[in-house]
C-alpha cells in the first residue's frame, strides 16, 4: 500500500511537503529564466496530469477545464468551473492564492468573459510580464489572446521542454506510487480469465475490468479490448460491440492510474476455449522478443527515437507490417509522458523513468501486442510487472 492523506473531503497520495517541492521547483526554474509566471490549463485525465502534478486533483475533478497560473513565488492563481464569485474547488485546495470559480463550459461563448479578465487583472496586479506556457497545444487561444492584450508590453515563452524534463526526473514518493500502480495491472490482468467468456460482449469484459479497477484504487481508467477469430486488435470502448466466441483471440490492454492519477500499462493476448494459431504464437513471442530488446536499449543519455527505428527494423526484416504509434514513453500523471520513442523528441532517458513498452506485430495471419512497464537503470530498462508473458490460454 502506499501513504494516503484526508484534504478536507479529498483523498491525495501526497504530502504537503511533496507537493510544496513541485511548485518550488517550478519556481526556481522561473528565477533562473527571469520569467514571472508560468500560465497552463488541463480538460480532462488523459492529457491534463500537469494539474495533477502541482495542484493535485484531477483536471476534470471540476469539469470542462481547469487554468493555473503558476507565479515565480507565492501560490497559485486558479480558474475553474464553479459559482461565481466562490471558490473553484473549496474541498482540499492547497497552494492556492486565488481560487476563482465561475460557470465554464469551452462550447458556450460567453466564458471568454470570465476568466480571462480576472486572469489579466491578477497579473497586472503583481506586475507579471514575463509569461511562460506549458503544454501550449492545450491552453485556450481565448485565454492566452485575451492576456497578452490586456497585460501592457507581456511576452510569451515556451517552457514545454523544460518542465517535460523537471517532471520526468520521479522523486521517492513518485516511483513508489508508479511501483504500486503497476502492481494494480498485474491484479487486473490476473483477474481478466473470470470476465473473459464466451457469448459475452467486448465491452461487458472492460465494464468489469473497469469496476474491479475502481474497487482496488483505480484513480482513471483506459480498457481497450478487442476480439477476433484470427486477428483482435486493440478496440477503445466505442468499438467493443462484438460477441466473443469460443476459439477467439481478445486482445487486453488495461491502462489505469492508481493514487495520485500515476499511470501504468499492461497488455496481453488471450485465447478464449481453443488453443492459439502458430501465427499468434510465434508473433506473440517476437513481440516479446523486440520490447526485451528495446528495453535493453532505453539507457540514460539515449535518443528515443532510436527504439522506433529498431522496432520499423524489426517490423520489415521479420515480415511485419511497418509502423507504429505510441509504443514506448515514460509515465506519470499523464499516461503518455516524455520521453517518447517518436520522431521529434528532444530529450533522452535517464535514470528511473518509468517507462511503457507495448510493441504492436500485425501481419495478414494475426496481430501480437505485449506491454509492460519498465524502469530505466544505467544497464538498461528493466520489467516491472509480474504477469506472466505470451499468449494466455482460458
């Protein structure tokens, strides 16, 4: 189990102390770059974990968007759905400076007025200029328009690079919640033979996947299940409308987040009342082979981009279909995190990334995908989880 604190009605994994050396990190970062503040914005779990990160509760915890600016020192200045003129989020807020909630959807047009201005004033107030963006793909255009109108001679920086890199660097509370999280799939997993039955839909499979996940501290979930007589893909929950047959390969891949919203991944292929063709055997077992080998290779100071080269390698020389998305990035609060095996990526592995490695192995026969999680050492990524590899027979 890990450590757990009551906030008022919230349930964090983390300390005061804990979540004070996020922010002053950030700070201290600021400082050295002679910015003011750093502006960012989360809408919902899978790509908002940097409001985790520093003010932790879930970026849709209060729905439709949450904006933080985050000041060279003092606390947080916070813009999210509530009523107005009372708090964003009075139940556990720690941190915060100024706590401003007004009704906010992003599809009504009339929220352009209302966190904008107050957003403007309160910068204008300190005196705040120099402005950093995180994540900048995600902040409002609105927002950020508004700001550099209304904030006389303001500019604008783009930190992504270098708070990718403060975040990627995991404390002890960190790691220990990433430990427990993968603990979390490997449970899962292993309970995964009691939903898998014939006659029974896709989604009714992820349905239970999901219940027992939020039964054993599940904080945020991803199930996709697919299920096929030769070739089951890995199917998001709008897709899961099949009916599994006797003799079907499934394909289950669980990604959850378990307290704190630190995220995991776990992939297997099942083979439902038969025994699995040569085809899933053998692709099944080169995916093996390839995440054992990319693994090896996720070392500090290595380029990622190298792991997509060896797997399109390995895709072409074995008879595979070539290409790939997300297949190997670090974890956190986000469940894709830098560094990211993919072309563009700037930063490098280091020490104690933990890492998701779920290589896909498609040809005309059969489709394998094996995913685990990984922790980067000076030798190489070494496997987190317990769960048996290959194809699991029910």
């Amino acid at each position: 189990m890990v450590d757990t604190y009551q906030i008022g009605r919230f349930i964090s994994a983390f300390s005061d102390e804990e979540l004070e050396s996020r922010r002053l990190a950030a700070q201290q970062y600021m400082k050295e770059k002679d910015l003011d503040a750093i502006i960012l914005y989360g809408s919902e779990f899978r790509a908002g974990g940097v409001v985790r990160y520093y003010i932790d509760f879930p970026a849709d915890f209060c729905k439709y968007g949450s904006h933080i600016i985050l000041p060279r020192e003092g606390g947080i200045a916070f813009f999210a759905h509530g009523p107005f003129q009372n708090n964003a989020f009075p139940y556990g807020a720690r941190g915060i400076d100024l706590n401003f909630g007004a009704p906010y959807t992003p599809n009504w047009p009339a929220v352009k007025n209302f966190f904008a201005p107050p957003a403007a004033a309160w910068l204008n107030l300190r005196g705040y200029k120099k402005l950093g963006i995180y994540h900048q793909n995600m902040v409002p255009f609105y927002f950020m328009d508004y700001i550099l109108r209304k904030v006389e001679g303001s500019t604008l920086t783009n930190v992504d690079d270098d708070l990718d890199l403060i975040r990627s660097r995991k404390s002890d509370t960190e790691i220990t919640l990433l430990k427990h999280s993968v603990g979390l799939h490997d449970q899962l997993m292993a309970a995964v033979p009691e939903f898998l039955k014939p006659g029974r839909l896709e989604r009714d499979v992820a349905a239970d996947i999901k219940k027992l996940s939020w039964d054993i501290g599940s904080d945020q979930w991803t199930i996709n299940i697919g299920s096929d007589a030769k070739k089951a893909d890995n199917l998001f929950f709008e897709l899961q409308n099949r009916e599994i047959q006797a003799g079907d390969t499934v394909n289950v891949f669980i990604q959850i987040s378990g307290p704190g919203s630190y995220w995991g991944t776990l992939s297997r292929m099942f083979v439902v009342g038969g025994e699995p063709s040569e085809a899933l055997v053998k692709a099944t077992e080169d995916s093996v082979k390839i995440q054992t080998e990319l693994a090896a290779m996720a070392k500090p100071g290595v380029q990622p981009v190298e792991l997509r080269k060896a797997l399109l390698k390995f895709q072409e020389e074995n008879g595979y279909k070539t290409g790939s998305v997300f297949f190997a990035h670090a974890q956190g609060t986000d469940p894709i995190e830098r560094p990211a095996a993919e072309e563009g990526e700037t930063l490098t592995f280091e020490e104690n990334n933990v890492l998701a490695i779920y290589p896909v192995l498609e040809n005309d026969e059969t489709l394998a995908q094996s995913g685990d999680n990984f922790i980067v050492t000076k030798d190489g990524a070494v496997r987190m989880n317990k769960t048996a590899q290959g194809v699991m027979r029910v």
